[in-house]
C-alpha cells in the first residue's frame, strides 16, 4: 500500500502542468489576434471609425467615373494627394474591377457597406495640381470630379508607373501581338496611334467649340516619326476604327489597324499601345495616359479649341500635356465654316 504523502509531489506536477498548458494557451490566443483582426476591427461603423491602426490614419477614397482612362487619373491623383496629406488610401469595388483585371495595383478596396455607413467628406477636385490640395482637412474624405494631370503625381512618377505596371499575361499577349507586326524588319520602332472620335465628335463641336483629329494631323504626325526612324510601325487603335481605314494612309505598309474597337472593354487596346516605343495621340485621357506609360516621344493634338471655349476653364493643356511632349495645332477652320466631322 502506498503512503498518502506520495500523492503530493504527483498532485505538484499535475498542478504545474496545467499552469503552463494555460499560459500556452493564452499566448497563442493573443497571437492569433494579434494577426487576425476581428470583425469590428477590419471594418467601420457609421460616424465611428474603427479602432485598427490603419483606419486611425483616416481613409480617404475618390469617386470611380468614367471610363479606363479617367479611373487612371482617379486612382493616380488619390495616391497622391492621400500620401501628401499623410492618409491612407482605399479605392472602390467598381474602380477595382476597371483597374486590376489590367495592372498590378496596390491600394486596398474598400467594401461596399463601409462606403454606406462612412460619414465622408465630398471634396471636389479640378483637374490641376493646386497649392491648397497639399492641406485638406478631414479623415474621411472622398475626393470627386475627373483629375488626370500630370501635375497632380508626377513627383511620384516611378510609384506611378509601378502601380500601372500590366501582369505578365496582358503583357505577354501585347509583346507577342507587336512581334508579329516585325516580318523582316531588323530595326523597328513601335509607334502607339489612339484616334478618339466616337462622342467627342459631337461634343467637341457642339459643346466645347473645338474638333477632333483629321486625316492632315495624323499624316504630319506619321511624317514626324517616318523622317526620324528607319523602320517605324503604326499601331493604330480607335473608337472609330471605319474612319481610321478610310483616312489614314496604309499605302506604304506601315501602318497596322490593330484596335478593336471595344469601348466596354478597352484593356487590349490600351497594352498594345503602352507597349510601343512612342504614341501619336489625339485627344482624351485614354492617349494620354498610353503616352505617360510609354515615356518615348509622344506627339499630341493641340489648340483644338476656339479661344473663347468654356472647354479652356475646365481643362489646361500645360497641365495635361508633359513640357517635353511635341503639340501639332489643330484645323479649325471646319469648326468656323460649320464642316466639322
């Protein structure tokens, strides 16, 4: 028969035991909080941020409108502007599913119930850099309007150009689409031709008192970049890939109509063209961000407005178009005799 007193030390090491299973316990407990933030912590309730460590930095988003073109200058001017003012920076659902089925971006989305319960502060943009956008006020704000200046984040150009950096399929089937363009050409220089015309047709005329693009611009444009590179090939691209054919000169089989044409879903269009060495563009944000991507030469459409066109107080050219890039001036005189189109 054992003696009762030998039970003691047993009842010690069972007691020890579980003390240390306890502390285990509680220290992979915490851990896994630590990592793993709760319901209330990942979002925000109405008029009450949550109390996560980013959320107490503010959140700040920008409207999604427009189409691939005006929800680059979106995003591009949100990260901009969130990280001059020291906020952190959410996009929408909706500019997400335009933005990242394309390039590698980074900033995180925010939900869609966050968006509803967020007391936001609206706060209207116009489209150029101004000193007072270095101090907006306001944790939760929501930046509107249409910005897509240079001025807004070429300081960031680099970070910019990351963010709008394609995956690797999108830039596979661009590479692989150009070099089919080569056939025996040893030597040949890539030049990005986005025709806008579509609504901008009417409403430039109408509206805005200015034109679009015609055939004598993309001729002057061509000529530039067929006197400067031996063996130059135009990939054209357009919402109006009928006019192009009918107005621009293929005759020396430099030219290729590549462009879909897809509004709705414009993303093959827009890798092929920031995939070229250098861009002819037009008019609208679409070129000019296939020309910002690009960073060759880049020749635009300039002065395609009257002097007197309420277009001017709305949009500077010197604040749309880099210093370095080459301006050919528009035709007006359509616009004077009523001939536009």
């Amino acid at each position: 028969m054992t003696a009762p007193n030998s039970w003691v030390p047993f009842r010690q090491h069972r007691q020890l035991s579980l003390y240390l299973l306890a502390i285990m316990t509680l220290s992979i407990f915490l851990h896994l909080s630590s990592r793993f933030p709760t319901a209330r912590q990942r979002h925000t309730t109405k008029g009450s941020p949550a109390t996560s460590p980013t959320t107490e930095q503010g959140m700040w988003t920008v409207n999604s409108a427009g189409r691939l073109g005006n929800q680059m200058g979106e995003y591009a001017t949100l990260y901009a502007l969130a990280k001059m003012n020291g906020r952190q920076a959410y996009i929408l659902p909706e500019m997400h599913q335009q933005l990242a089925p394309l390039f590698r971006i980074t900033l995180p989305v925010v939900s869609s119930d966050v968006v509803q319960s967020v007391q936001w502060r609206n706060y209207e943009l116009h489209d150029w850099m101004s000193e007072e956008y270095r101090h907006i006020e306001g944790k939760y704000v929501r930046l509107t309007g249409y910005p897509c200046s240079w001025t807004f984040y070429h300081h960031l150009r680099q970070e910019i150009l990351q963010e709008f950096s394609f995956h690797d399929h999108v830039k596979e089937e661009a590479n692989r689409y150009l070099a089919g363009l080569r056939g025996q050409c040893r030597n040949v220089t890539y030049v990005g031709v986005h025709v806008r015309r579509g609504d901008y047709i009417q409403e430039m005329a109408e509206h805005w008192k200015g034109v679009v693009a015609d055939r004598a611009y993309l001729e002057k444009a061509m000529g530039y970049f067929r006197a400067k590179y031996q063996e130059p090939v135009f990939v054209v691209t357009s919402n109006g890939m009928e006019w192009c054919r009918e107005n621009i000169d293929a005759s020396r089989g430099d030219v290729y109509f590549s462009g879909d044409g897809k509004e709705s879903s414009p993303g093959r269009d827009f890798a092929l063209l920031a995939h070229c060495n250098h861009t002819i563009m037009t008019i609208g944000t679409f070129g000019i961000w296939a020309g910002y991507l690009v960073g060759g030469e880049t020749i635009y459409l300039a002065n395609y407005t009257l002097p007197d066109s309420p277009f001017l107080q709305l949009f500077k050219p010197a604040a749309a178009f880099l210093p370095e890039w080459i301006g050919i001036d528009a035709d007006l005189s359509p616009l004077r005799s009523g001939t536009t189109g």
